[in-house]
C-alpha cells in the first residue's frame, strides 16, 4: 500500500522545493516587467537603474544543479515572539537566497539572517529554541533525501550527519564550490565576525580558510550592504589560476559586485618584465625600504633661502625667507602626504600674503587668496622648494644610483643589502627599465607616500603566508579605514620571504589588532593522507597544531615505486581516472613539459590549472609552484624529491612538498623513481 503524498515527507519537502523555484521565478519575472519610463530624471540615472535591474535578474538566477534550500529548522518558539503556553514555533527553509511568495511569505529564508544562523550553531547541549534541524540531500539538483536531529530531544544520540559527510566528500569537477550546507560552528563564528574588526584565520590544508573567507564576504555584503556598496570589497589571490578556481563562489551565493586581484595586479604602475634573484626581492620586499623610499622623496624639499614677492595691482608684498623656511618646516613635520603638503604650500603663504592686507586696511576674500596662490612668482617658488616627484622615476634613481641609494639608505640598509638591490645595468628610461614585482611594490609605495591610497571597506587576502612585508603594505593601503580577513596556513610558506608569524604580519598590513583565529579540523584531505603530510611539520612550522581529519571516510592513499619513470606516472593517473571525479598530476616544474609530452602521446587528455576541465577531460597537469589552493578529488604526486629540489633551500622545498601532497579530497598516489625525502620517511 503506498503512502498518501500528504503523509510522506519527502514528497512535501520536494513539493515546497517546486513552489520555492515557481516563486523565485515569478520574482525574477516581476524585476525583468519593471518599467522605468517614468521614475528617471534623465539618460544617466536610466543607465544606472538599468544596470541594478540587470544586476537583480542575475542574482535571482535559478541553477538547475545548485539547491535552492539544503536545510529545515523547526523553532519551538517563533523567534522574536512572546512565548505564550502552548504556542508552536515556526519553520524555516534554509538556502543561499531569500524567496518569498506572492503575498511576501518568505518560502526560503537567506542562510545569512539571524534566523538561519541555529542550523549552524545548535547542539545538543545548546539548541537555541529549535526542536528539529533536518538537512536534505540532493542528486543534482532533485532532492532524493533528508535526515532530522531532534536537538530538544534528550533521548536521542547526537551522530554524525551522514548527509553533511557526503556533502564534504561528494566529487568535484570545475571550480571550487561554496560550503553554505557544511559549514562549521568554529566556521561560522568567524564568518559572522562584526564588520569593524579584522580576523586572520590560520588553517591547515583541508580546514576551509578559503571558503570561510568568501562566506565572510557574502555574510559582510548581505549584514552592511549599503556600507560595502560605497566603500566597496575586494579579493586578493596569489594567481590568476587561484582567482579562476574561486570565482564561482560568491555568484553562487548571490553576490556579483566582489573585485577579485592579485597583488601584483594592485601594484600595476609598470610593465613588469624583469625578475629578481631571491636575495636581491628579500631586501626589496623588507619593510625598511618604506624608510628608504621616504627619505629618498622628502630629500628634493629644500628650505628657501629668498623670500617671494606677490604684485597686487600697485602693491608689492613680500613674504621673508625666514617666513617661507617657518612654512616649509610645519608642512614637513606634519603627518600629510608629500603632494598633499605640496599642494597645501601655496595657499599657507597667499594666507600669509593675506595677513599683510588685512594689516595694511584691505578686506581680501578667499578669491583674493586663490588668486595669490596661482600667482607666477609663488608657483616657481613651490617648484623649486617643493618639487613634483613621479613615483617609477624616484624608484629607478634608487635602484640606478649608487650614491643616491647609499645616502638615503645609511643606517637602514647594509653595504651587502644595497648591493643586492642596485641594478648592474641602469636602466636609461622608466619605459625602459626591466621592472621586476617587487620594484612594483615599491612604486605603489612611493606613490602612496605621494598620493594617499583609496580605501575600501573589507579586503579579504588569501594565502597570505607568502607576501612580503612590503606586500603586506600595500595590501593595508587599500583597507587603512576598512577592515581585512586574512587566510593562510605558516606551514606552506614557499617563498624566500614567507611570513614567520601572524603578529609580525598583521603589523605590516597596518592590523595589528586583528583576532587569529586557528581552523584544525580537517574537512576536505583524508585522515591518511594528512597523517603522512604532517611528517613534515617539526620540520617546516614547528610550532602548528597537525590538522586533524574528521571524516569517517580515511580515503585511498598509496606510495609507489616507479622503475619505469613516466610510464609508471600514467599508469596511475588511468587507475584514477576511472574513479569518479577530478585527478590532478603534479609535478616539479622542470618535470612539466616532459610529462605534459607523454600525456600527448599516450592520449590522455589534460588542462592546465586555471582551466575548466569537463566530464570528458578530468586531468589537471599542475607545475608544484601553482598547486596552492586548488584542489582535486585524486591526485598523482610524481617524484616528491625533485619538488623539494626544484626550490632555492630545503625548508622552502619541504613546504611546497607539504602542498602538493595535501591537495586531494579523496585518494593520492605518491609515484618515486628516487628516494624519498627522508623527512617523510622518518
């Protein structure tokens, strides 16, 4: 006898799913009928209002495969209500957006509001009034189950929800997707972290720093939107292979208007076409080249040695040098930018001038002063005193000039270090010059010194383990009145310059108030793999806690000779791809183009990182040097020693090893045709 639809469950709950996609529908259809005809005052505001609306239709896009709501809550109470004796709570869809019906009845309520917030954080010990949490699973975008926790249910066992651990394991193909079903109490705390404070997040390979920190963004824009909306928000990633991996994340989740860059992408004031030895991008990266760089900039101030006089009609007024040097001087010890200052020269001495007038019986007004201020002789004055500095042409004086470089740098830098950073062939033009990232870096600051930065409201940067102190910099720039959500893990640290501490970090970025915030348990990298990985903690981040894997599932995890070399390699990314899901083969660097040559000529088909891959192409061929961040269900590491030979020390080489190896989700296979590193085999 089959159950009547009413009494099913799963038949309701997939009812309410059709009734929630019609809705969102029909609010898709009501913003793309609005008519704006008659509401714009003119052409310019009928652009503006049209691109809100184009904006609108895509945020209520409805994704065949991506779940409109993936959880239930049953309130004992109704939140915000007077407990009456007797009263029944209300129920509440979970899902990445708001939809409401035709009267305004929310039918899925945002996983961002208050509301939602007990599906995250409930538990036994503390329910937060909500007598049932149910989870739903889906295949592909139908709902094909559902599983309740009775939270105000004493009797029952707390368990691990087999949804929520199929959820996390479940094979990904294409870029990184959003956690809103799996997130973490631990997780959520610092995704619903306030606006106004910055949170950095130390995570191991696996605990989702990145996703946390993209939810954050989400969570800030829908808490503070109209806030954000002017000051605006911004994702910085380590590449562009990193930023193509995420982008999907937050358009998922509804949000459209988040800026995604790298670094070098902020600093983009030259062409860069150079590269630095090691040595020589340490120094340049080190804060002290602030000091350098504004000692350099304020070294073309000079105090005046003649007064200036101004000619008003038949009257001649004469500021003395003494006067001028006096206003030179307060500018100087002022905390104001160098061109702020240069343009605030000219009107201190038409005030000046003014004083005079006044004294002498005229009644001057602020045109007067303009006018004096624009006035031949005090412009050349101001030129002379106070000249115009272009930021790339300051920075290649220093980086050309022996003597400009020393002078500036006495006490800050060393003999070795000024070395280290001179060029062997100056450069004859800005143009020409061979600009390195790192010289980048020090234009941005010149130019900051020059020019106050524009800030924004909140900057998320990831993988931040690895930027300079003067990177850090120049991210702080863009956030001095915003706050930040830093994202890294000390242990994969793979540049000369990797960061040594959060503290020392979060002082160069201008945050040092920021709360660290440490993620251990391990959601994505099976229990075995991450076990193996860790071997190499006392030897590249002594004092990190081991990431601890949760997942019930240890996953496939295998060490293999390979006497055959390459063969042996192919070998094992076939096994794996007959297995559901992505495979990622990576590779020391120099290893690349020989294994990229054999895929070819075996017919495996292959992307490199950054690409899209498709049902029929699931092979990633990733250089070690691109692996951070990405992820893939399987993952082949070829020949783990020529990783850590491909890097300028050991300890750097042992960090990159410590990546590649904590990239996959659900089963790696370590090929070697030479001994491995004896720090994994210890």
């Amino acid at each position: 006898m089959s159950t009547p639809v009413h009494d099913d469950p799963l038949s309701r709950e997939r009812s309410h799913l059709a009734a929630s996609r019609a809705a969102l529908r029909a609010m898709r259809e009501d913003v793309e009928a609005l008519d704006i005809t008659d509401v714009t005052a003119n052409w310019v505001n009928a652009a503006v209002l049209e691109s809100q609306i184009e904006e609108r239709v895509k945020a209520l896009a409805d994704l065949s495969d991506t779940p409109l709501f993936f959880g239930r809550l049953d309130y004992l109470h109704t939140p915000g209500a007077e407990r009456a004796e007797g009263a029944e709570g209300e129920s509440f869809y979970i899902g990445r957006r708001h939809v409401h019906d035709a009267d305004g009845d929310p039918m899925v309520i945002d996983w961002r509001a208050p509301v939602s917030q007990p599906f995250y954080r409930a538990s036994k010990k503390d329910p937060m009034d909500v007598g049932l949490r149910r989870r739903f699973g889906y295949t592909g975008g139908e709902l094909t189950a559902y599983e309740d926790e009775h939270l105000s249910d004493p009797a029952e066992a707390a368990v691990t929800s087999r949804l929520l651990q199929q959820e996390i394991e479940r094979p990904r193909v294409g870029p990184m997707r959003d956690i809103v079903a799996t997130i973490q109490p631990e997780q959520d705390e610092i995704v619903r972290a306030g606006l106004s404070g910055s949170v950095c997040v130390q995570g191991g390979p696996g605990t989702g720093k990145t996703a946390v920190g993209l939810h954050r963004v989400a969570y800030l824009l829908y808490a503070h939107r109209e806030r954000l909306a002017r000051t605006g928000t911004l994702v910085i990633g380590p590449n562009r292979s990193f930023l193509h991996y995420i982008e999907q994340v937050l358009p998922a989740l509804g949000e459209l208007t988040v800026r995604q860059a790298t670094v070098d992408d902020l600093v983009a004031h030259v062409e860069v076409r150079g590269a630095d030895e090691a040595t020589t991008a340490v120094v340049k990266g080190d804060a002290r080249m602030a000091e350098v760089l504004r000692r350099a900039l304020y070294s073309h101030v000079t105090l005046p040695t003649e007064g200036v006089v101004v000619v008003r009609g038949s009257r001649r007024w004469r500021v003395p040098a003494y006067e001028l040097e006096e206003i030179v001087r307060e500018l100087l010890a002022r905390d104001i930018r160098y061109g702020a200052a240069r343009e605030a020269l000219p009107q201190r001495i038409a005030h000046s001038v003014l004083v005079q007038m006044e004294r002498a019986g005229e009644a001057p007004d602020d045109r007067v002063q303009n006018a004096v201020a624009r006035d031949a002789a005090v412009k050349a004055l101001v030129k002379s005193v106070w000249p115009q500095v272009e930021p790339a042409r300051l920075v290649l004086r220093l980086l050309s000039d022996a003597d400009f470089l020393a002078e500036h740098s006495e006490g800050v830098l060393t003999d070795d270090e000024r070395k280290a950073v001179l060029w062997v062939r100056p450069a004859r033009s800005v143009r020409a010059a061979r600009w390195s990232p790192a010289d980048a870096v020090l234009i941005d600051e010149a130019t900051d010194l020059i020019e106050r930065t524009h800030s924004l409201g909140h900057v998320v940067l990831d993988e931040a383990q690895d930027l300079s102190p003067m990177q850090y910099r120049a991210v702080g720039r863009r956030c001095t009145t915003g706050s930040a959500t830093v994202l890294g893990d000390l242990a994969q640290g793979t540049t000369p310059w990797a960061t040594r501490s959060w503290s020392e970090a979060l002082a160069h970025l201008g945050k040092g108030e920021a709360v660290v915030e440490e993620l251990t348990a391990g959601f994505r990298v099976p229990t075995d793999v991450i076990a193996y990985a860790s071997r190499l903690l006392p030897h590249i981040a002594p004092g990190l806690t081991p990431v601890a894997s949760i997942r019930e599932n240890p996953g496939f995890f295998d060490i293999r000779e390979a006497p055959d070399g390459t063969a042996d390699v192919l070998a094992a990314c076939r096994e794996l791809l007959e297995r559901e899901g992505s495979v990622g083969l990576i590779a020391a660097d120099a290893r690349v183009a020989e294994l990229a040559a054999a895929l070819g000529t075996a017919g495996l088909g292959f992307v490199g990182p950054g690409e899209e891959t498709t049902r029929a192409t699931r092979l990633t061929l990733v250089p070690a040097s691109l692996a951070k961040g990405l992820e893939y269900d399987y993952v082949v590491l070829d020949e783990p020693q020529a990783v850590v030979d491909g890097e300028p020390d050991e300890r750097t080489g042992l960090r990159r090893l410590y990546v590649a190896l904590t990239r996959a989700v659900s089963g790696l296979i370590v090929t070697h045709g030479t001994d491995l590193p004896a720090q994994l085999t210890r």
